[in-house]
C-alpha cells in the first residue's frame, strides 16, 4: 500500500466523533452566476449528502475535505429524493442547475440508478444545462447511454476532478487514485455521447512549492485543453481533517498565492483556443484559501472572478501590490529553503 | 568533493572542503545566488537554483521530482530529489527514498525525522548532510539539539553538516559549537525584505535604528542613514553581518575560545540560551568527548553556562570519580583561589604558603582551594587546565548557583577523602556556607585572609595541629602528590602502576619521576600533566588505557597521522598523554590531536604529536 494512501485514510480515521446528518436536507443550495452558450445566466447549485464518495471512503484526497458533508453511512432513495425536492422548492428557473454530491454523481453507491433516472428526468423537464461531477471510472459507456437518453436534447456537463496531468504528482502529492489515461478515455467517452467535458485543475497540491504548482498548474492546462469544454482552476483551500490541514496547522503548507492562480490564468489562455477556464477561488482572501495579502487580496478576487465570465485577460493589468515581490521571492527561492521556507508574507521566525 | 578537519574546538571545527580545484574553509556561509538576489563577491561558496555563472563552488538546488527539469547532475547538484514536510508519517519519509538516486550523490538531504538518521547516513558516500525543515525543527530546541546530535553521530567527523535558512550573526556561533560547517545566507535576505538589519547582538528594524552602529561598505555607502538603505542596501549590510561573526568564530576555533564567544552570542535571544543550556544539560557525553584538555587561553567564566562548561563538569567529575588525596594528608587546609594562576604563583597564596612551610610538619597538612567554576582544587591539580588558567569576576559575594555547585562538590569529596581536622582559611563570605559542612573545624580568618592578624592565627592553627602528627618526609609527600596528579590524568591502576618503585627528584613544578635511575616521565607547568618517557609509556601500556594500536607495517616518523591508527582508546581526549604501540609493543609516546574516536575513524589528519620514538 502506497503510504500516502495510508496517511490520507489514517487522518480520517483519526477523528471520528460526528454529530449525525438530518438526512433529509441537502448540504446546501444556492444561486450563482455562470456563462451559458457566452451568456452570463444564473445557475442553480445544489449539494447532495450522500453516503460520500466512494474513494474518500477507503483513503481520499489529500486536499479534500468534502466527506466531511458525507452521511458516511447509508443514504436511502426516499433520503435523497426529499433532499433534492427540498433544493428544488426554491428553484426559480434557472437556466442551468448543478448536482454536487461531494462525491460522483455516477457512483451508484451514492446515487442510486433510480434516484439518478428521477432528478435526471425531472430537470431535463426544467432546466437547459445540467451539470454535475463524476471520477472517471463511473464514466462508463453504459452510464452514459443510460443517462444521455433521458435528458434528451439539453446539455450534460460532466466535471472531473483531474487535478494534474502529472500523474507522479497525482500519485505521490495527491493521492486520487486514477491516472491521466483514465481520465482520457472518460472524457473521449463523454464526448461520444455529446456531453461537455470540465475538467478540474489543482493549484498547488501539498508538497509543492509554489514554483512547482504555478508550473504544474500551467502545462496541466495546456494538456487537458483538448480534452475540455471548460477548465476550472481550483486554488487548494485549507479543509478540515486533511493531508493539507495537518500541515497547515503545523506551518508547513501555504496556501497558493492569488498571485500564482493569476499567473496561470494569463499565460495558459492563450494558448488553449476557445476553451474555457474559469476559476471559483473557495476561500479566497482567507488564511485557509488562496491568499496574497490583506491589503490586494479583494481587487485580485475580483479580477479572477471577471476573468471566469469575460475570459479576457486584460482585466488583470492594473494589479499589483507591493507583496508581488514576496510571491517573486517564493517563487526563487523557496526550494532553496529545504522545507524551511514555507510563506514568505511574513517573517520566517 | 572532500573534507578535512583542520582545527578543533569542541564539537566544531575548522575544516577543508575541497570541490574540484577550489578549497573551501569551513564553517562557512553558502550565500544565496538567483536572479532575483546577488552573492557578494566576497561569497565563497554559493547557493544557487540555476546554471549561475560563476567560477565559485556552489550548491545548487534544481527542481524537485514534482518538477519537470532534465539535468545532468553534479555532486553538488540536487535534483528530481523527494523532500516531504517534516511532520509527515516517518514511513512517507522512508517511501521517498525509493525515488531518490543516491550514487554519486555529493549531497543528501536529511528529513527532520530523528528516526530516518540511521537508514539515510548508512553507507552514504555523500559529504554534505542537509538538514531539511530547519524553521520547523529549530521551533523545538531540545529535539533540534538532538537531531542535530544524532546526525554528527551517525555521520562521524569526516562530513560536514549544512544548516539552511537559520544562520544570523547571534546563533552562527551557538550552531558552530554544536558542530554544525555549513550556513546560508537566507535569513539575511528574508530579513533584508523585511527592513530588518541583522547583527551579532540581534535583528533590528529599519525604523528602530536612530543611529546606525555600522561601518560596513553599505552602511557606509549610505552615509550611515538608514532611511537611505533599501532591500538591496540592506541585504549588503547582513550579508557583511554574516561574514564578519563568521571570521569571528574561526579565529575564536583557532584560539580555543569559542565556546567565551558563544556564551556572549546567546544573550541575543533567549531561545538560543536555551541550545547552550541543553547543550550542557542533556549532552555532556557529546561535548565532552569532543573538548580538549590544554588550553591556549585562559577559560573565562562570566556567565551562568560557564558552571556547567564541559571543560568544568570534566575537572569537577574527575575529582570526584578519579582523584584521590595524598595518603599522608590528614589535615584539611581550605584556602581561597588567587586571581593569579596557578595559585601559588600567587601573593596571597605566597603568604599562605610561607606560614604553612613554616609548620613544624607540612606534609600531613592538605590545601583544598575552593573557588568557581571547579568548586575544589586540591593544590597538586594547579597546574592542570582549566584550574591552571582560568578567570572569574571577583565580587565577593557568591550567587545561590554557585554555592550550590560548591557544597555539593565538597561533600562528595569529603566521602572519599577523610581528613581529621579542618583548617578553615576563607574570607568570611565564602566560609558562611561551607564551614556547617565540618565537625569542629578551625577558623582562621577573622577579615581578610591575608591580614596579618588572619595569617598569624593560620599559623597558629598550623602550628598546633600538625605536631601531633608523626614526621612526614617532604619527598614522601611529593611523591604522593605527584601520583595524585597521575590519579587524576588517568585512573589509579595506571597510578600505581607508573609509581611502583619509582621516587621523585626536581623542584616544583618541574618534578620528575625515575626508576632505577632512568626517567619514568615528568611534570612542566607548561602543561600540568604527566609527561612520559618510552619506559613511562611501557608502564602505561600495562595499564590497559590511553593506548594508540597503529597497523602492522606503519613507520612512525615526526607525528602519527589518522591512517596508520588501526584502533584507540576511546577514553583519549585532545591534550591526553598516549601510548602508541604496534603488534602490542610501545613504538611511540606523545600527546593525542583528536580524541581515540577520532582518530581510529578518520583518514587524514594529525592523531598523535610524538615525543618519543622507539
């Protein structure tokens, strides 16, 4: 068993005092808003708990912390269901609803094919894109036709949390469990059935320094784009009880630098055609999140936000902020450090 | 790339790295050289992450496995290395091994995990031993001593350990006497971008310094005005910082005074003081192998850590565990010390000496000099470091530290060394606390101790106690004395056996010992131990100790060198009188360079300075 592997299930395992789940209410629900067809539309999103996702359950991720929202025990049909008519009582209409499940929407251990058939059904009915997230190995031909069938003519917009095409970073930093080559044939899959490939992209994995991540973040980009519809580039946020807590707490990891995800974003957008790359930064301008610092953290949010719907650039040329000579710093300098030099906002001692 | 240990201070050292044509003195800094942060040219040696131009020895860190760089390595090259935060599973630390190619490997970076030591350091043929996540480790002094401890244990003396990040001018010294030979400039960049001027007594913040107490080329440059100097100003003034405390610690090496340096250098933060105090505490063994013996220079002991100096411990755990007193001496004379050593150079010790020579019967008479840091000197030990040498700040009054270390030393020693009467000669601030520890004793002074009125009741005292004992013959007692000292240079076996039927001749302290006419060994205050002769050696060698085994074919000319010893003593410390023998005969007799451990590992370097060659 690869240790990391280890690592990651044993944290989990470490705390196991929950208080149990009404498994009756969605985690969440919200609007947002997001590009549909290049058009700014509202979007439906919507979070699942499901029994959790079925690799968490055996070792994980080690920057996901989403099983925290797990049941982690059964969640029966009737369940899911009252959670997804309680999310869809203030639905109003929006053009697009994504089904987040903090695990595959295609593993039948979470979802099962019933539940799948009926809320597959019923948005086809409401709805004109759906989207929801799935490992590769749920992505199978059966699934799809099965699946493709009853939406009928609206878009399916499968996201897979690729992360790296690196797959010893995906292996040895990251721990999910798949190579690139599975992810491939998922997303050649996907496009047999005429479905819309996302696929996610993580900047800065644990044990990368932040030079590491920002190149990684970039030729991952560069890889995948043919393989995508939309990339999303997603900053590592700090969540509880994982790999990258554990070293958060101990001053060893660092959140990616706001500077870093804007790096990425202009120096891959061009070269990806007309693919698109957004980017929801999950805590970002927090301690937890992607972070520069206090004073230019809000202004590079917002350009990254009006990146995501514009794609255009330009909206980065006006930033900067006296800490970009800290980022330029790590980015030189961080491996020279040996481990020591973790963040280099602050003073190291 | 090769290293060789030059000169010796406790566990640090001044050594040689040798890297293709260039030689590099060490300890030394590795000054950061990107394209983001020039080394000075005064650097060196560099530490570096690209193709730097440059004719000077540097260490470069080119991309990590998760990297995608291809190149051709060096061995001061590291690259597609595994290197995992320190506070990950030890078996996540172990796995990265796996990728990790260690031939050729000039460097190896060393996880803070004390229990990867073992598995990294065997069989490495690397020079350079890299102490990964230092901020991390240093956050817990104790285990960072002990990290840092182990690693010199397992890696023994002939590598070098390179600290990142760390080294300042306040703890390069502290670091040095830890043994650690290599430093980079790092902090002195990250607190150039913080505004922060580092100097050897601390960091201080741009905004802080209404005057700058600097005169180096960057400060100067900027007409001493602070608000002048920017990051790069900055960073030239810490960079000069460094190389200045560095120059400092290699002349305070050659002088044997770095651990003096050290106790002034730890005063700058608190955490640093407390290395030097665990140092002392929790790893005698370590510093104490590694101390020498002789001394070029006085030991001056001003601080608190100065009780607890390995050089002290050592005196003061050899009175107790090795010397024995005079069999003779039935009399206890406790005198003060005199600021001028040895003691009876002295004048007061002069006075004091006058009036017990002017006993009836000296010899049953024992002087026991009380004094800080070694707490009791017997007279026959004046002549040996430290006591033969050594500076205190004279008040008078005496802290609870001391007094403690003091009473404690005196009731060990008085278990094993009986006496009938005690003769109590101290000032009256120093008798306070010592005088309960006596039945009956006889005090002496009533002020001063070298007031007439105090030096006629001394006499008196003497006079009165020392005719009740039978005559005791001066060169009995010389001869006593003399073997007291051998007692306490190597244990009483070695003792009795070097005195059997042997007698004493010369006028202090130049005595000598002979047997049969021929000179067995003899005493110079030069050095204050026992000097051999190839026929004192002979009797050494029945001794079991202090033995040098060199191999079979090996010539001995002017100096043993490392390679020729085949095995040592492990008790022989720098400065010891050894044996040298081959194929179990004596072939040489001298005084020991490294210590025993030292010399049966190591392949170059001086082991034994020899006197006599058989």
């Amino acid at each position: 068993m690869n240790e990391l592997f280890r690592f990651c299930k044993n944290l989990k395992e470490e705390h196991h005092s929950k208080k149990p789940f009404d498994k009756d209410k969605p985690v969440s629900f919200w609007s947002e808003k997001d590009l549909l067809n290049g058009t700014v539309v509202d979007a439906f999103v919507m979070i699942l708990r499901t029994r959790g996702c079925t690799w968490a359950l055996q070792s994980g991720c080690s920057m996901c912390g989403y099983f925290n929202d797990s049941a982690l025990s059964s969640v029966s049909s009737d369940e899911l269901m009252k959670q997804y008519t309680a999310a869809m009582e203030k639905y109003t209409g929006q053009p697009i609803v994504k089904i987040f499940t903090s695990g595959s929407f295609f593993d039948e251990c979470e979802i099962p094919v019933s539940v799948r058939t009926k809320i597959l059904l019923d948005l086809a009915e409401k709805t004109q894109k759906i989207v929801v997230e799935s490992r590769p190995e749920y992505i199978t031909d059966e699934t799809l036709s099965d699946v493709t069938k009853l939406i009928r003519q609206k878009t399916l917009e499968v996201g897979i949390g690729l992360e790296t095409s690196n797959d010893f970073i995906r292996e040895h930093a990251i721990n999910k469990g798949f190579v690139f080559d599975d992810y491939k044939k998922a997303a050649m899959l996907l496009k047999k059935y005429h479905c819309k490939v996302k696929t996610y992209v993580l900047v800065k994995p644990p044990f990368l320094s932040e030079e590491e991540a920002l190149n990684d973040g970039i030729s991952t980009i560069q890889a995948v784009a043919s393989y995508s519809d939309t990339i999303s580039l997603n900053p590592v946020n700090v969540q509880r009880r994982t790999v990258v807590e554990h070293l958060w707490r101990r001053r060893q990891y660092r959140p990616p630098w706001l500077w870093s995800v804007v790096e990425i974003l202009k120096s891959t957008k061009n070269l990806v055609g007309t693919v698109r790359i957004q980017c929801d930064v999950t805590g970002g301008g927090s301690i937890r999140g992607a972070h520069n610092c206090r004073t230019c953290d809000t202004g590079v949010l917002t350009a990254i936000r009006m990146f995501s719907l514009s794609q255009d650039i330009h909206v980065f040329d006006d930033l900067s902020c006296g800490c970009k000579e800290q980022w330029l710093d790590q980015r030189n300098l961080e491996s020279l450090g040996f481990g020591s030099c973790v963040d280099f906002s602050g003073e190291m001692r | 790339m090769q290293f060789t240990v030059k000169k010796r201070d406790g566990p640090a050292r001044i050594g040689e790295l040798t890297i293709d044509q260039s030689i590099v003195t060490t300890p030394t800094i590795l000054y950061v050289h990107t394209t983001r942060c020039t080394a000075p040219d005064f650097a060196d040696m560099l530490l570096t992450n690209n193709i730097a131009k440059t004719q000077k020895p540097a260490l470069k860190v080119l991309g990590s496995i998760f990297s995608k760089e291809n190149v051709t390595a060096n061995e001061l090259t590291l690259s597609d290395y595994l290197l995992y935060p320190k506070d990950v599973p030890t078996q996540l630390h172990k796995d990265a091994f796996k990728h990790i190619d260690k031939k050729n490997a000039g460097c190896v970076i060393v996880p803070a995990d004390p229990l990867l030591i073992p598995d990294i350091t065997q069989d490495s043929t690397a020079t350079i031993f890299i102490v990964a996540n230092a901020a991390q480790l240093f956050s817990q002094q104790s285990a960072f001593i002990s990290f840092i401890i182990q690693l010199r244990e397992h890696i023994g003396y002939q590598k070098t350990i390179y600290l990142p990040c760390l080294g300042d001018p306040t703890n390069l010294a502290v670091f040095t006497y830890m043994g650690i030979d290599l430093f980079d400039s790092m902090a002195a960049v990250l607190a150039a971008r913080n505004n922060i001027f580092l100097f050897s007594t601390g960091p201080y913040q741009k905004n802080d310094l209404s005057e700058l107490p600097c005169s180096c080329p960057a400060c100067t440059n900027a007409g001493n005005d602070p608000s002048k100097m920017g990051y790069p100003e900055i960073l030239q003034h810490n960079n000069h910082g460094l190389y200045n405390e560095l120059k400092q610690i290699r002349n305070a090496i050659t002088q044997g005074q770095l651990r003096e340096l050290v106790e002034i250098r730890v005063r700058a933060h608190p955490e640093l003081t407390a290395v030097l105090r665990h140092l002392d505490s929790d790893h005698y063994p370590f510093l104490e192998e590694r101390t020498s013996l002789i001394r070029k220079h006085p030991l001056i002991a001003t601080t608190k850590e100065a009780l607890t100096r390995p050089e002290v411990r050592r005196f003061q755990e050899r009175v107790i565990h090795r010397y024995k007193k005079p069999k003779n001496a039935k009399i206890l004379l406790l005198l003060p010390c005199s600021s001028k050593k040895p003691y009876s150079f002295s004048k007061s010790h002069n006075l004091f000496q006058q009036r017990l020579f002017g006993a009836k019967n000296p010899s049953v008479v024992h002087e026991l000099i009380i004094t800080s840091p070694l707490g009791v000197v017997p007279r026959e030990l004046e002549l040996i470091p430290p006591a033969s040498s050594y500076d205190i700040s004279v008040t008078g009054h005496w802290d609870e530290d001391e007094k403690h270390m003091i009473r404690t030393l005196l009731q060990t020693y008085l278990k094993k060394n009986k006496y009938e009467t005690v003769i109590i000669h101290l000032p009256l601030g120093l008798a306070e606390f010592v005088t309960d520890l006596f039945v009956d004793p006889i005090i002496t002074c009533t002020d001063k101790p070298t007031s007439e009125e105090s030096l006629h009741n001394l006499s008196l005292a003497l006079e009165k106690t020392t005719v009740s004992y039978d005559n005791i013959p001066v060169s009995i007692r010389v001869k006593e004395n003399m073997k007291a000292i051998a007692n306490f240079q190597f244990d009483e076996k070695a003792a009795d056996i070097l005195f059997n039927e042997s007698e004493v001749r010369g006028k202090y302290p130049y005595w000598k010992l002979l047997s049969n006419k021929k000179q067995i060994g003899m005493i110079t205050q030069e050095r204050g131990f026992l000097s051999l002769t190839l026929d004192g050696a002979e009797r050494l060698k029945q001794s079991g100790t202090y033995w040098v085994d060199i191999a079979d074919d090996f010539i001995l000319k002017g100096s043993l060198f490392a390679p020729g010893v085949k095995d040592a003593d492990s008790l022989i410390r720098i400065g010891d009188e050894v044996v040298v023998t081959r194929n179990k005969l004596v072939c040489g007799v001298g005084v020991a360079q490294m210590n025993g451990t030292e010399m049966k590992e190591s392949t170059k370097g001086e082991a034994v300075k020899l006197r006599h060659i058989a």
